[in-house]
C-alpha cells in the first residue's frame, strides 16, 4: 500500500472538491431505494 498516495488523494479532494463529481445525487435520483 501507498499511505503516502493515499493522502495526497485526499489532499487534492481537499483542494479541488468540485473537481471531483458527486456521484450521491445521481444515485438518489436514478435508484430511489437506495435514498
């Protein structure tokens, strides 16, 4: 493993979210159940 890698992912979702596309409305609007 890589903590190293790991961390700078998180980094970069720490700078840059919008970057990054939030797969929850998605998931709500087309799979209701899972909401």
């Amino acid at each position: 493993s890589k903590p190293r890698l790991l961390w700078l992912i998180l980094l970069w979702m720490e700078i840059h979210p919008l970057s990054i596309p939030n797969p929850a409305p998605l998931l709500r609007n087309n799979q209701p159940i899972y909401g």
